[in-house]
C-alpha cells in the first residue's frame, strides 16, 4: 500500500514516527503551515517556522525515504492577531519554492472581519502564484463556515478543481460534493473522522475528488490513521486499486496541479529500508 | 588531431572571391572566414540573394565551411576606416550592416558572425560608447539567435574591447546569452593577454565560436606569418583539440594579399606540422574519445567560471528561461529574488559539469551577473530567504562573486545547521575565510554527521596537528562506544598522527 498523507503537522511529530510511518508505506506527506498550539507573537516566528518547513524538515523527512512538501499561509486563528498581521507579507516569498505546493492552511476559525481578509488575500495569491488552495474548515460553528468558506472561494474567482475543503465529516459533505472543489477528510482516533465512518463515507460519495489525511499534529492524532483506513477499505470489500487512488493518486492529481510535485522515485513499489539516509543528504 | 583549418578571405585582396576559394579549396583548407566587402559579396550591391545562393552551392562544391567577418575597412565610409562603429553616433548604420551579415550567414550555412567592438571615437565618453556597444549587441544577439547562427564577439587590440577580461564583462552585461560567442584571435593573446596562448584556449574553450591564428609578438599587434613571431603552436593546437573545439581555425593574414596562394600554402603546410607535433598527445584523447565536458580538466575543488558553468547549461532544456532571466538580472538585479527560487523548476537537476547539477549552475550564473556593489547584500537576501537548495547555491557560488570575506557569516550559519546539504557546501574553496577554530570544528561535525571528507577543500593542506587532537578525541569517543572513525577520518588522523609525530 503507498500511502500519500496530504495533511500532516510532521514539526510535531518524532523520528519514530517517521519510522513508523515509512513502515506503514507512506511515501510522501504534504505538511501545511498552521498553528502550533501555542500563539505566535511576531512575524518573525513564522519566518523561521515556514523556513523549517521548506528546509529542516523535508530533510528530516528524507532521511526516512519519504517526499515532504508543504502548503504556505497565515493560518485563520492568528489572522485575528493583530502581531500577526505582517505574515501576509512574508508569504507570497515562500509560494516560489520548489516543495510549496498550495496555499494553506486557510478558511475561518471563528469567522472574524480579520479572517475574511485573510482569507480572500490569500485565495488570491493561490491564483497569483498559480497554486491549489487548502481550505481549513472550523471546528465550531462548522456547517455555517464550510458554506461560508464555499461562498468565499466562488468569489475569488479560483478554479474549484484547484480547492480542498477540509476536515468535513458526514454533516458538511453534502454541501461539498456537488462545488467541483476537493473533500479533504482527517482521521483522528476520537473526533473528527474515523476509519470505519470514512469507508462509508467512500461507499456513498465514491472515491472521486475525496482525500484522506491523518491532520497529526501536537494534539492527540495518529499519522498511521491513513493506513488504517485503508485496510478498513479492504476489508469492507473496496479493492486494492481503490485504496491506490484515495490514499495515493488522488493527492498526486490535487497537488500535481501546482507543476512542483517531485515524487521521482518515490511512487515506485521499492522498499526504501537501508537507504534513507543516503537519499536525505544527497 | 580533428582542428578544421581555414583561411579569411581578407587575405586574398587581390583575388576574385571565387578565385580565392579555388585556390584555397586547392590547397587542401577546411573553410573560409569571409571578410563581407566591396569586391567580395558587397551586401549593398544589387544581387544579393542571387550572389549569396550561389556562393553557398560553390562552397557547398568545394567541401569548405565558412564563417562571416565584418571587418571590412572601407564597406561603410570611403574616408574613416572601420568607421561607424557600434559607438559612434552613427552606429544604426553599423548595426543595419551587421544584420545584413547575420542574414547572409544564415543563408550560407555559416558557422559564425564575427564582429568587434571598433575604436571608442574621442568625442564618445566610456560610459556611452559602453551602453551603446551593449545595446548593439544585444539586438545584433537577438536577430542572430532568430537566426540560428551565433555571434562571435572578437576583442581586438586597441579597440574598445581589447580582451578576453573586456568580453566576459560584456557578456555578462547581456546577461551571457547563448548567441553570444566568442571570435578568440590567437596573436592577440600572445599580445596582450596576460595568460599564456594556450590557456586563454582553455579559459575561452565554452564560448568559442570562431578561432583566428597567426603569429604575432608580446605588445605588438602586427599579423605575422608563422615562424616570425614568438608563439609554440603545438600546445596551442593541442589546447584547442583537447576543449573539443569543432569550428574553423582560420589564418588571419590580411596585409599579405601581395603574396596570398604562397602564404596560404606555407600557413597550412606549417599548420599540419605543428598539429603533427602535438600528435604525441593525441593519442592519448584517442584513448578517451567524446567530447570533455569544459572545466573538467581544472583541479578538484575549484569552482568552474561562470562563463563555464553558462556554457555547461547550454544543452538543458529550459525553453529559453535562462537566457531571458540572466537578460532581466543584467538589466534588473532586483528580479533575482523571484527568478533565483525558480531555477529547479525551470532547469531541472540533472547534473551538467562534475559536481555541479542545473539548478546549482543556474543560480550561480544568476548571482555572477549581479553588479559587484549588489553582490553581497543580494547574496545575503537569497541565502537567508532560501530553501535549503537555494541556500546550497549561494554557499557553492560564493568563490565566483565579488564579496571578499564579507560573506563568511553564511558558512558559520550553514554549518550551524544539522543539514549535512549545507554543512558540506560551506566546506568548498570559500571556507578559506574561515579562522582556523571554525574550520577544524566544521571539519569534525563532517565526521559526527557522517559527510564524506571529500567535500572539505584544501582539507590536505589545511589539516594541522591541532585537528590531529580533535579527531583523535573522536576516535578515542567511538572506540569507547564500540564503533570506528569513517574510514575517510581514520585515514587522515593516521596520516596526520606520522607526519606530525603525534
């Protein structure tokens, strides 16, 4: 099984899970900026963390033979900081590197003024930068945002093909299905999205546009949930080519579209055991 | 030896054009350098395409090659010789001239245009004949690579650009096109160069396009028959078959049309003689046949030219990106910012020089057309808003830029880091600047980090006892713990134990 986990927080994570992770048959992760639990105080935070996540951490990654790219914004909740304002200055820096791959995260927390600002700048420069989109639904007030969320990315004017409206679960697929945009899904062990829900979740939505991530980060999560719900795929009588494309080609095509996917290598069914540190520091 | 010899038509004064390539055909030349002029293909006379068609079926007939000069004396002005350059106010005229020859050339098949710059007229300052030259060439470049026929920018004693150092700065002031080449006369760096006949070859080998030979004398520019002046040609040869230099290698002798058919003949006849006397080292290409990568013969360590690493990229793919964004960098130093991460994208990272892989030699380029008072603070700005490649970059690019020491915070940043891509590109020919402390421990975080040695310039040199200690402490760690030094770090610590007599 290669896995592509579209969503995951890998700052926060050890080397034993990248281990673990690459046992399991990850291959390559697309890590976006957000938070980090604790609030930042001044842009030049960001800097250094957007810094890690284009240079440390793809190489910490490479060590354990997995691709790690990463999506780029000022994410919704630190919109609303005032000492935060200036980071949407420094982003459009980091939509040039080779391993960003989209904007995001963006899309509301609590739905401030400050938020839509944020939000409509950064839509733009998705379309100025020639990049997908990745969009944050909240995780109170959630059915209003993701409507919300939809109203604002129609606006702007961006292909719905390059958008993923993320973290929906069984109350807000509906209203995604049908927009043209992705539906990015997060498996975490007791909120959000379990393995079992999601299968039947593919049983009635079908494997088309639909993108399974495990969104691990400092909170409680598991960045092995991709597998997971691959195997209760198979069990659940999905086949394996199934499997492929949701937790493989699928976000190959969605972040494929930025032109800057380098998966050379990766997507070959290799075993990169033994190697990993040589592909790391070439 | 595969030199192509050939022989410029301006030597042949007195001769009918067809004339002249009969006889030169005769005497066994590869190819003509056609000096375009009023009684040689006049490309103001009427007939010119008829001419022109027909002197490419007769050159085609004889088996010779050609490449086309415009250095002609009178063609533009009856009364002031070579007059108007690209400098003088009248330069439009010149210019009208030399697409005239582009176009001739690209009919003829030739292999080359070459120009010069002409004398700066007294009453054009520096700064304006240079903007002028600049801006010639570059639209003379421009309608050449239409063209498909490169420029072959000759420095000529006295003239503007006199030099090979005067064409690397124009070249870069174009942004070091592709079509820009380089006519590289053989007397004239026995003139004035300052380097050796036969390593300005090497140095120039990338961005030959068109090669003129005669003997001249140190600081006389005067076209002498062979034998007369102060050049060993073997080695020259041999420099120019060893750059795997495929175009014309033309006799440059325009003051003796008097005696044109004898002097051709004695030319070649001592040309093969002296491509013989090299023959020893010929063999030895023969055993290593294909074409060597430019730069390959330089010594470990050292960081190709930019001109090198440009002409190394010429095979890449790119659809043109290069070329357009070194023109932008040139006249905007400030786009590199957006253009400079964009490099892998657009290039790609297969490896074109030893060592060096497109993105790596792309953005070197990028930062060697950097004005010398932007370097430095330009350098800084990408290293510190770079991904780890593009830090790579700046820190592998830094010997060719014009920063002195002042850069050296980027290595003690690199090295900070525990990105072995980094780490082992401060160590290149750069960390010279380092101090001594700085770099012995650089040099030990290469073994803990578990980088090869090899990366470490001058590490044979510069490894001294103090070092010695350092990595003795380590071995002394590892053994505690039941594991070895790297073999590259055992090997050194026991040459440096016995030569040092720890």
């Amino acid at each position: 099984m290669r896995i592509f986990d579209p969503h995951v927080h890998m700052t926060s994570r050890t080397t034993d899970d990248y281990e673990a992770m690459a046992a399991a048959g990850v291959r390559a992760v697309v890590e976006p900026a957000f938070w980090l639990g604790q609030p930042r105080t001044s842009p030049g935070s960001f800097a250094d963390y957007f810094d890690a996540l284009i240079g440390w951490e793809p190489f910490r990654a490479g060590q354990f033979g997995i691709r790690h790219h990463a999506t780029i914004a000022l994410n919704p909740k630190e919109a609303n900081d005032p000492r935060c304002r200036e980071v949407l200055e420094l982003v459009p820096r980091y939509l040039d590197k080779d391993a960003v791959v989209a904007v995001g995260e963006i899309g509301y927390d609590s739905m401030t003024p400050l938020e839509d600002i944020a939000f409509a700048a950064q839509l733009a420069l998705a379309v100025e930068f020639d990049l997908p989109a990745l969009v944050h639904t909240p995780h109170r007030d959630k059915v209003r945002g993701t409507q919300r969320s939809l109203d604002v990315v129609k606006e702007s004017g961006i292909d719905p093909g390059r958008v993923v409206i993320d973290h929906l679960n069984e109350v807000t697929v509906e209203l995604v299905r049908d927009t043209g945009c992705w539906l990015g899904f997060s498996i975490y062990p007791d909120t959000k999205m379990s393995p079992p829900r999601m299968v039947e979740l593919l049983r009635r939505h079908g494997t088309e546009r639909m993108l399974v991530n495990s969104a691990a980060d400092w909170g409680r999560s598991d960045p092995l949930l991709t597998r997971r719900t691959g195997e209760a795929m198979l069990a659940a009588g999905f086949g394996a080519d199934d499997v492929d494309r949701v937790l493989w080609r699928n976000p190959v095509e969605f972040y494929g579209q930025s032109g800057r996917l380098d998966l050379s290598d990766a997507d070959s069914p290799a075993d990169f055991a033994g190697n990993s540190i040589k592909r790391g520091g070439a | 030896m595969n030199l192509r010899f050939g022989y410029g038509t301006n030597g042949f004064a007195n001769h009918r054009l067809s004339d002249a390539l009969a006889v030169l055909a005769d005497l066994g030349y590869d190819g003509v350098a056609l000096t375009l002029d009023h009684h040689h293909l006049d490309p103001y006379a009427p007939g010119l395409a008829r001419r022109v068609s027909g002197l490419a079926t007769r050159l085609m007939e004889l088996g010779l090659s050609v490449v086309v000069e415009t250095g002609a004396r009178y063609l533009l002005d009856p009364r002031r010789k070579h007059a108007p350059t690209l400098l003088h106010d009248e330069r439009e005229v010149r210019l009208d001239f030399l697409l005239r020859a582009v176009s001739i050339a690209s009919d003829l098949g030739a292999e080359a245009v070459s120009c010069w710059s002409g004398v700066r007229p007294p009453a054009v300052d520096a700064q304006l004949a240079w903007d002028r030259l600049v801006d010639g060439c570059a639209r003379l470049t421009e309608a050449a690579s239409k063209a498909g026929v490169p420029v072959g920018f000759e420095p000529e004693p006295g003239m503007f650009v006199q030099d090979l150092s005067g064409w690397r700065t124009l070249h870069r002031a174009l942004g070091m096109p592709r079509a820009f080449g380089l006519t590289l006369d053989l007397g004239h760096c026995r003139c004035l160069e300052p380097e050796p006949v036969a390593d300005c070859v090497v140095a120039a080998a990338p961005w030959l396009v068109n090669v003129q030979i005669e003997d001249m004398r140190r600081g006389v520019h005067e076209h002498l028959e062979f034998g007369e002046g102060e050049i060993d040609f073997p080695p020259v040869l041999r420099a120019l078959a060893d750059a795997g230099y495929r175009g014309l290698v033309g006799v440059e002798l325009p003051r003796h049309s008097h005696a044109a058919p004898d002097v051709a003949r004695r030319s070649l006849t001592f040309l093969r003689a002296a491509a013989g006397q090299s023959g020893t080292a010929t063999d030895r290409s023969a055993a290593a046949p294909g074409m060597r990568a430019p730069g390959q013969r330089r010594p470990a360590g050292a960081v190709p030219a930019p001109e090198v690493l440009r002409a190394a990229l010429a095979g890449v793919d790119d659809g043109g990106w290069l070329d357009e964004a070194l023109r932008r960098v040139a006249a905007d130093p400030s786009v590199i910012s957006r253009l400079f991460p964009a490099a892998a994208r657009r290039c790609g990272r297969a490896e074109v020089l030893p060592g060096w892989t497109a993105d790596e030699a792309a953005r070197a380029v990028l930062l060697a057309m950097l004005p010398a008072e932007r370097a430095a603070v330009q350098a800084r700005a990408l290293y510190r808003h770079g991904d780890a490649a593009e830090k790579r970059a700046v820190l592998r690019a830094l010997p060719l830029l014009p920063v002195g020491a002042s850069a050296v915070e980027l290595l003690h940043d690199a090295i900070r880091t525990n990105d072995t891509r980094l780490v082992a590109a401060a160590l290149g020919p750069y960390a010279a600047h380092l101090d001594a402390a700085a770099w012995r421990q650089a040099v030990v975080k290469c073994v803990f980090m578990g980088i090869a040695l090899s990366c470490v310039d001058d590490l044979d040199h510069r490894a001294d006892s103090e070092l010695a200690a350092m990595l003795a402490g380590v071995a002394d760690e590892r053994h505690a713990a039941g594991r070895e030094l790297p073999a590259d770090a055992a090997a050194l610590l026991a040459r440096l134990k016995a030569e040092k007599g720890i």
